[in-house]
C-alpha cells in the first residue's frame, strides 16, 4: 500500500476522502461478484459523482499504470465487475453517478448517468407517462451502466431489443482520461463507424460509459399475461410461430418454464391447479401489450389460446384477471434463481439458438447429461421468443454438491458441445466476464478474436481497462 500513498492521495484530491474507502471492511461487498464464485483485491474503491471526476481518477490511473475495474450494482453472474488478485486494482463504482439529466418527452428519449438503478428509470420513464422496457430479475440493483455494458436482454427483448437497441448515444471516460460524448437522440446518423456499439457489450475493458440516451416508448394501454401448459417441448415453437401470426407486435413475452423449475417455487403457484401436474412438464408465460383497452386484448389472448388448444399445442392454461394476478404469474418465473439455492451448487448456463432448434437441443442434451453422471437434474426457463435459455444443472441432493463442482468442468464442456452443435451461443446475455473467457478462444474464430484483440489494443494500449475480462 506504501508505494500507492501518492496515488491514494490524489484520488482523495479528485473525489473526496470519504469517497475512497480503503479498509478491508470497507472494500469487501465490492471485491466479490454476486455469485460469490470470484474475489479479487483492490487497492481502493473510489466512487466519483461527475463524468468529470471519472475522467480525472481514469487519467491518473493511466499515468500510474493502475487498473481499472468499472463496477455498477454487481450483479453480474460472470465476475465481469470484479477485480482479479492483482495487486494494482482499482475500482471505480459509478453508484454515486446516478442522475436523471433529462427528459425528452417530444423526441421519446432520457438521458441518464450510469449508477442509475434500472427500476429508477423504469419509474421515472412511468412518472413522464413513457415506457423503459428494459425488464429483468435484477432491476432494483443493476445499474444502467452494468446493463449497457453487458447488453442485458430482460424479459421483453421479443418485441423492444437488447439494451444495445435502446440506446441511442453514449458518453464514455476512454482509458486516457478523454471524454467521449456522443448523447444525441438521433435515430439516424450515418457518419462513420459505430463507436457506441463497440461499447455497448464491451464489458468495460474498452472504457467507462458513464451516461446514455435511451428510447422513450408509449405506455401500453392493456397487458394481458397467461401461464400455458403444453402438450410437449416441440409445441413451444408452433405455439410462438402461432403468436406472432395472430398478434403481431402485441406479443411482448414468450418465457419458457420447465416442470422441474415450476416446482422450486410450487408455493406461489399452488392455486393454479392442474398446471402444476401437465404430463409434458413445460409451461410458457406469455404477455400481450397493446394500445387497445383490456376487453379487446383479453379477447385476442383468449381467441389465440382456443385455437392453440384446438391444434393440440396446448392442454391448459391460467388467464390473469386482475393487475395483481399478473404480477403474481411473473412473480413465479422471477422467483426461479433463489428458489434455486437450496439445491445446493448449481451450474449457470446463459445459451442462446435459434428457436427452431430448442426443443431438439433440450431433448438430446438431456439424454447426453445423465450419461455424464446421472446424479443432476436440469433447471431450465428462460426467454424462448429471443432464443435464450437459463440452462442450469443442480445436484439431486444438496450434499453432493461437491461432486457436481468437481464435474464444473465437464459439464459445461458437454453443454457448450451441444450448443454449438445446434448453432449457438454460449454467452446470450450475461457477458464473458472471467468465467467465460478462457473458452472464448475455442468458441469463436482466429479471425474475430484477432480483431477484438487489435481493437482492444488500439483503444486500450496499456490494457489498464478491466484486465483479465473478455480477452
């Protein structure tokens, strides 16, 4: 700590001494990612209130080849906000970076720093009379920030896109210490590269956004949402490819949910009845949102429902009837992650393919997994509309979770094998990270890596961004 006491000091000049915490106490919720699966030191956690100051701490850092990790709510699931063991970490925590800055109502945008809380922007897009669609389980933590940098995806990526197609400028603090501002609420501006989606997705190893400009979206008038049994897994693309015949863009949620995932949060569903016992053991929660009033949606949701029914895709299914029951149907689907913990160990995937492939994908990799080891069951739900799955193993028994760790390896060896095979993507919305980064390599070709590598370089010639990320 010695050789950093002129260091410390200046970033105590630039931000205040209370906003650079240096004991171990202090430290510790942000050494350690939310999985609790990676730690790593810091020489400090500095915690700025201004671009300005961002770009002040990012400069001296670049001058003392100090590294940086940028860290928004740290909820990410792949230790792509959290530090490495190296002894010359910084991190840099844009909680405090957290306004409002405008609201442009008559061009449908806000402008909004990084360390704001999705939920704050979810409700002050509400107090304008807008939407911000972006919606996932960590919104009352994750940061704008954290969600640009890993592109999040969310529950509604089916009809409004990835965080990548709700923004539509950036500001960025690059490693020198420059200030890159690029907030322009311009749907179209066709002047060279795209400099804000090269950050966008970038995990902070190219820069530290520290502010957007987000798409503003009518309030949708009537939202109608149903927990669908069907007949078996293959029913789950005729269902979806139904959907979007006969309601078009009104679909704004297809969530894929298995039996074995149904049954960690039972309690909370046990007034659904004959749900909970569908011989095929997969259910879909799908929501329409629409400018109609209610009755109108209502009746498009029963009319698609018939007809699934009819085509024997479906063998029941739960219409909500009130706001509250709604809320009470996506309360299940959201509970799924901590009704997952007294499992005991579980293995994460985030994967993603083509819809179409789905069904075949979970059936063959079931087989090939309990010829691994039989002693594991599947969790798996997930954004089927967008071809994402949350593909998860969990021991049969709590107490063999040490044998499961032991298979980590394996396992994800098998289960990317299979992904691959059927045309997709091990990393759909939770980054790279460090988890991840090691495969990387093996799952993408020379080619690209070679170009994300001279990009880096080019950006980032003293690699202090976020080192031991992505790459």
């Amino acid at each position: 700590m010695e050789r950093y006491e002129q260091f410390i000091a200046a970033c105590q000049k630039i931000i205040g001494t209370q906003y650079v915490l240096l004991s171990d106490t202090d430290k510790s919720p942000f050494l350690t990612d939310w999985s609790k699966r990676f730690t790593g030191s810091a020489i400090a956690v500095l915690k700025p209130k201004t671009t300005t100051e961002v770009a002040a701490l990012v400069a001296l850092c670049n001058q003392e080849n100090v590294a940086i990790i940028p860290q928004g709510g740290n909820t990410g699931l792949c230790g792509g906000a959290t530090p490495t063991s190296a002894d010359n970490n910084i991190v840099i925590s844009t909680t405090r970076l957290n306004q409002i800055r405008d609201i442009d109502l008559d061009n449908s945008t806000m402008t909004v720093e990084a360390g704001a809380i999705l939920s704050q922007v979810q409700d002050a897009a509400l107090t304008a009379g807008k939407l911000f669609p972006l919606s996932l389980a960590a919104e009352g933590s994750c940061t704008i920030g954290g969600n640009l940098g890993t592109n999040a995806g969310g529950v509604q990526v089916l009809r409004y896109g990835n965080t990548r197609d709700l923004c539509l400028g950036i500001e960025v603090v690059t490693p020198s210490g420059e200030i890159l501002n690029s907030l322009r609420g311009l749907r179209k501006d066709n002047t060279g590269y795209s400099l804000k989606d090269l950050y966008i997705g970038s995990e902070g190893t190219l820069g530290i956004i520290t502010a957007a400009t987000l798409k503003l979206y009518p309030l949708p008038q009537s939202k109608v949402t149903s927990l669908v049994a069907l007949n078996n897994i293959h029913s789950t693309t005729k269902l979806i490819d139904l959907a979007r015949k006969r309601c078009n863009a009104d679909l704004t949620a297809f969530e894929l949910i298995s039996g074995r995932a149904l049954s960690l949060v039972a309690e909370k569903a046990k007034n659904l009845g004959s749900i909970l016992t569908n011989s095929s053991a997969w259910v879909v929660l799908i929501e329409f949102s629409s400018m109609e009033q209610e009755k109108g949606n209502r009746e498009q949701l029963e009319t698609l429902l018939n007809e699934a029914y009819e085509l024997n895709f479906i063998s029941d299914a739960v219409i909500a009837n009130s706001i509250q029951q709604s809320k009470e149907l996506w309360s299940l689907r959201e509970s799924i992650p901590e009704g997952q913990l007294p499992l005991g160990t579980t293995v994460k995937h985030d994967i993603s393919m083509p819809i179409s492939k789905i069904a075949d994908f979970i059936e063959a990799t079931e087989i090939a997994l309990k010829e691994l080891w039989p002693n594991m069951e599947t969790i798996v739900f997930g954004h089927l509309g967008d071809g994402n799955l949350h593909y998860n193993l969990a021991p049969l028994s709590p107490d063999l979770s040490s044998e499961i760790e032991q298979r980590r390896k394996s396992i994800n060896e098998l289960v990317h094998n299979q992904v691959y095979q059927y045309s997709g993507s091990f990393s759909a919305e939770h980054g790279i990270g460090q988890a991840k980064r090691d495969e990387l390599p093996r799952r993408k070709s020379p080619v690209e890596i070679e170009l994300m590598r001279a990009i880096k370089k080019a950006l980032d010639p003293k690699n202090i961004m976020n080192p031991g990320k992505v790459l």
